[in-house]
C-alpha cells in the first residue's frame, strides 16, 4: 500500500512582494555581449574581513594583500582605518613601508561623519595614492527607522561628506619627495537597490556638485546591492536605467556592489555590467556578510571561459584558495565554481566515458612541435583544468555509478594500462562489486591492488620458467614450434607445441597438456598490446582475450620488455583465470 499523500506545511508567502522598482521597456543590456573584463576591485580585506569570525591579524592581511597585486588587481580596498585601530595601522603599514606597487590604488572605505572622515585622511599622509570611498544610507527603511531623517536630511549627509573630503584633501601634506597624495572619489548610496532610483540619481548628482569629477578624473559611483532583493533581470534594468540617467556619464565610473542573498550575485554582476557597469566590487570566493560578496574569481572565469581576457592571473588557483582559507579561516566548498575539490571530477560512468574519449580526441588535435591543441572542447569540462593549474589525474574518480569509462581512464592515467574495450567492461564489473560493497569512490591504488589481485597474483598458480621458440618457412607458409618450461602447483612440466605464431604454438602446447582443466578447447577471441615507459625502462604489456570449452570468457595479461614473452605471459594468465 502506498504512502499517504504529503501535503507540504504552506509558507507564509504572503509577507512578502516581489520588487520591481523601475520598469525598463526598451531595454538593450540583454543583446549585449561582454567581450573585455570590467575594472576589478577586491574588497577582502575590508567587506570581506569584516564578515569573519576571527578577523584578520596583520600577517593574513598582508599575505592576502601580496596575493591580490600578483593577481593584478590594481584597486584594492584595504579597510576601515577610521573605525579600528587595526585597520588604521594597516593601511600605515603599506604606506610606511613602500608597499604599495605605482599602478595599484588602495581604496579605504568611511561613513560621511565628520569624525571619522578627519582620521581617514589622517591614516593617508604620504600615501602616493589612494581611492576615498564614502557612504551613507538612503533607503526608505534606513532613513525611517535607523535616522528618522527624511530625503533631504540623508542627501545633506552626502554632501557634506563630499565637502569634507575635499577639505581634508587639500590639507594633506606633501610626500618627503615633494610630491602629493593622488586622491580618486567613490561614493555609495549604500543600499542602493532599495532605494528608489530617482532619489539615488538625485544623491549622487549632488555629491557629483562637490567632487566636481572630469572624464579624465572621473567619480567612482558605486550601486551596492547590499543585500540582494530582486532577481538579475531587474538589476540588469535598473543599471541600464541608471546610466542612461545620470548627468556627466563620461565623468563616471558605474561600479557595482552585489551581494549573493538570493544566490544570484555572479548573474546579477554579468547582467549589470551588460547594461554599462565599468567596474565590479567583490571578493575572492565570494566571501563577506551573510551569504557572501559576489564571487570574483568566478567571475574572471565566466569570461575566460568565453574566450575573453581576465586582466587578472588564475594560472594556480588552488595556490589562490589556499591564500584565501588561510587568511579567512574559512573552508571553500569542494562544489566551489571553478576552484572545488571536485568541480573538476566525473563519478557518472557516461560522464567517464565522454570526458576520456574527449581528452582523447583533443590530444588527436594538438600541434606535432608544440604539443597545443588549436581549441578546447572535451565534454563536460568547461575549460582545461591545466589553465587552472589543476590537473587530469583528478577528473575522474570511480564509485558505484561508475562505468567502464571511469575504470580505464584510471588505469590509463594512473598506472599506464590502456585496456582494451571489452576488457575494461569486465574489470569495471569487479570495481563495482569492491564499491557497492564498500558504499563509497575507490582510490586509484584500491583499484590498482584489485587489478594486479585479478590479472596479475603475485603467487599463481602458473608459472613461466623458460621457453625456446623456433620459427621455420616452406610452402605451406610459416611454422612455429615452442618447447616452454612451466611451474604448475609447485611441479615442472615441460610442454611442446605447434602453430602459426607464438601464441597459437602456446596455447597448443596447453591445451595438449592441461585441455581438460578448460573443457578440452581454449582459443584466442582478440589480442591487443601496447608500451609502457620509454628507453631502457620500457616494458611490452600484452592482452590476450579468450574463450574456454564451457563458453566462458577471459582475459590475461602479460608483461615483459620483451614483446613475445609478455604475450605468452598472457596466455597463461587467460589460461590460469579459465581454470579457476
């Protein structure tokens, strides 16, 4: 009798509404095409290091800064200096120190409080350069609740952090060279996609008044989603929207702020920049409040992955990963876009199956002198994981729902044994029996002692001692006749035997001596061989595929670094496993 239908407990959906802020008819963002890497800028170590549960101690910030200027990001947002000590003894650090490359900009980030502005430029004497990001918050909820302030109250806010700026900038004093501290301007009406649209251009054009930007000096307006409420389709709108809207666009930079809320951070971000966003914020592997800042790296990766520069070094991200766990104290996900322990592995035999024949087909494509292929194409990988610095011993691991596809490519791969079809069909057998058994993936060398357990026994029960061959021609073509000394069961025989070739001389001379033991008949289906290693440590691995009296199909294998003595290592081995 079948379970009782399940009705599930209904979710109190209707305290929510959809947000829809503007409504964009003649939208173009979505015929657009990304073809050049928007400006980065990484905020790990103020948005991101904020949301950690140990914050950074001076040596993680630093090595986190090391690693973002060898990837090649030259805007860095560096902290807070005005809101703890910490931050404001970093951001000394790099200046007095001279650790500050001449083409990267520090970007340091503060309220408009007249208090916390004055320390901020406190923190930037002798800086060489240096991005002034100021906020505050505009959204309904914000001004009514946390300020009590209306519209022009918040704007006034602004502005008067705008002017603020300005006056401390003009009273920083010059660098021991003589030169002055370079000083660009970013301002966020923070909770930008909560605020209404009109009343966000109106802030910012009178923030705008003050800074007084110019193409060639232009203002960074940074739209956060500082928390993400509506779907990427929207904010795709209300960027375009946006651009087309405020005054003086050559004067700006349209920088964008997504956060992953709703889990849509990397489509919101391509969509924004789609509709005209010049530069994107965010962090390495998507780290910050809540559920994370909009993954950078993912980000680079979706372009490069469509043919289109990064402007940013991804050749070793596990080195990247690695940075990032140790400075954040936090895991990445093994299902990580890109970066995940098993973004690059297949379990799905089908999956094994495609992935082997397509690293096969793209090795029949690559340039005799330099060994590159013209362009990847293997199924199922989205890029070379050799880009990554990853590699193809990790695409495929073998479990239960594995197939024949998964077990050779191991066996290729790993331990040099390029099996023949139908043997990989009866050897995956045996691998899926060891991993239904043990419920979970087998490892390369589990399945290597398997093997050797199955083809090759280090005690069998047949041994080859020794053989003589003699090869002779007449008119009725080819002969070939085989005196073999065996160990069988401890004991010595000497066998005899006649055919065309080696291997029909042996199974002869078998099947003369020990027919019975197989059903009287052993012959030969199909035999295959290949080499392993090269120069003097090259050895002749032979296969041999072969049927009994009683119907029965078997294998074996044989190696030597002679060629003729590893197929008749073969034969006995086929012989050996149809005698069990």
């Amino acid at each position: 009798m079948p379970p009782t239908p399940s009705t599930p407990k209904q979710m109190p959906f209707n305290k929510y509404a959809p947000f829809v802020p503007i409504t964009l008819a003649d939208r173009t963002w979505p015929d657009q095409v990304i073809d050049t890497a928007p400006l980065w800028c990484s905020v790990d170590l103020r948005d991101g290091n904020q949301a950690l549960i140990d914050p950074m101690d001076p040596s993680r910030k630093l090595k986190m800064f090391t690693e973002l200027v060898a990837m090649g990001f030259k805007e860095i947002e560096i902290g807070f200096p005005s809101a703890s000590q910490p931050d404001f003894d970093f951001l000394r650090q790099l200046i007095e120190d001279d650790l500050i490359p001449d083409d990267v900009w520090i970007q340091v980030l503060v309220q408009c409080r007249p208090e916390l502005i004055a320390r901020t430029f406190e923190g930037l004497r002798s800086a060489p350069r240096a991005i002034v990001h100021f906020y505050n918050s505009t959204n309904p909820l914000q001004r009514e609740v946390v300020f009590g302030l209306d519209q022009e109250q918040i704007k006034q806010i602004a502005v008067t952090g705008a002017t603020l700026c300005k006056e401390h900038e003009a009273a920083l004093p010059d660098r021991a060279d003589g030169s002055a501290t370079e000083i660009r301007y970013e301002y966020s009406p923070e909770s930008f996609t909560l605020t209404e649209p009109d009343y966000a251009i109106e802030v910012c054009e009178a923030v705008m008044d003050v800074i007084a930007p110019t193409p060639d000096d232009p203002i960074i307006l940074n739209l956060p989603a500082t928390v993400e409420c509506y779907s990427p389709n929207v904010y795709g709108d209300v960027i375009e929207w946006f651009g087309r809207t405020i005054r003086d666009r050559t004067s700006v930079l349209i920088s964008l702020h997504p956060h992953n809320d709703r889990g849509c951070a990397v489509a919101a971000a391509e969509f924004g920049v789609m509709a005209g966003a010049d530069r994107v914020e965010g962090t390495l592997f998507g780290n910050g409040e809540r559920t994370g800042n909009v993954d950078l790296v993912n980000l680079a990766m979706n372009l490069f992955m469509n043919g289109v520069d990064p402007k940013l070094d991804i050749s070793d991200i596990d080195a990247l990963r690695r940075t990032a766990e140790y400075c954040n104290r936090l895991p990445v996900s093994p299902r990580h876009p890109y970066v995940g322990d098993l973004v690059y592995t297949a379990f799905s035999g089908s999956h094994q199956d495609a992935i082997k024949k397509g690293l096969d087909a793209l090795d029949a494509t690559r340039d005799a002198t330099s060994g590159e292929y013209p362009k990847f194409a293997v199924p199922y990988l989205p890029i070379d994981p050799k880009h990554v610095g990853r590699t193809y011993e990790a695409v495929i691991r073998v479990n239960s729902q594995s197939g024949k596809g998964g077990v050779a490519y191991v066996m290729k791969t790993e331990h040099g044994f390029d099996l023949p079809r139908r043997l990989q069909i009866e050897f995956s057998k045996t691998i899926q029996n060891i991993t239904e058994d043990s419920g979970t993936e087998i490892t390369p060398g589990v399945m290597w002692e398997a093997f050797q357990a199955e083809y090759m026994p280090s005690t069998p029960t047949m041994k080859l001692r020794s053989h003589e061959l003699h090869s002779t021609s007449g008119d009725d073509g080819a002969m070939t006749t085989i005196q073999v000394q065996l160990e069988v069961d401890g004991s010595a025989h000497s066998l005899y035997g006649r055919g065309d070739g080696p291997v029909e001389a042996f199974v002869a001379a078998l099947t003369a001596e020990f027919g019975g033991s197989v059903g009287g008949d052993f012959d030969v289906l199909d035999y295959a061989e290949h080499a392993i290693g090269q120069g003097s440590d090259a050895r002749a691995v032979a296969y041999l595929e072969t049927v009994d009296g009683n119907g029965n199909v078997r294998w074996g294998l044989g190696t030597d670094p002679s060629i003729t003595t590893a197929s008749l290592r073969a034969v006995l081995a086929a012989f050996e496993r149809q005698r069990r």
